[in-house]
C-alpha cells in the first residue's frame, strides 16, 4: 500500500469512527427523554449500567479516533515534506 493509499485508507476509517461516535452519542438523549418523561418506571441501576455502557464504548471509539489522526497527521507531515518546494 502506497503512503497516500495509507493516508486515504486513514480518512475512511475517521470517517466511520466519527459516524459511531455520533450514533453512540445520539443513544444517550432517548434514554434521557424516557426518564424524563416515565421516571421510575425504570430500575435506575439497569439505566445507569446502560449508559456506562454506552459511555465506555463512546471512549473506546474517542481513542481509536486519536490514534487514527495522529497516524494521519503524522503521514500527511511526510506527504508534503516531499512535495516539491517552489
């Protein structure tokens, strides 16, 4: 795989992981609402063990995502180190 094979294969996967960060962040409101709204019909410790859930996975997707624009930054830094200056 060339570097800007790499550098586009890196685009892609921030895009899908910017995508799954925003789904998991967008499951948080409804569970918000429906205790809003319904309060104790929920056994709060069910509710709180969902959202950790949710939330541990949101840092493992904000993790992924740091390392994937590190990598990137890092090749795009090589990638125009060689362009010629003029």
């Amino acid at each position: 795989m060339t570097e800007m094979e790499r550098y586009n294969h890196y685009v892609e996967q921030e895009d899908r992981a910017v995508e799954r960060l925003e789904t998991l962040v967008s499951c948080l409101n409804p569970v918000f609402d429906h205790i809003y709204r319904y309060g104790e019909r929920f056994d709060r410790d069910a509710v709180m063990e969902t959202l950790l859930t949710i939330h541990e996975k949101e840092t493992i997707v904000r993790l992924e995502l740091l390392h994937l624009r590190l990598e990137k930054a890092y090749l795009a830094y090589v990638l125009n180190s060689r362009k010629p200056q003029g």
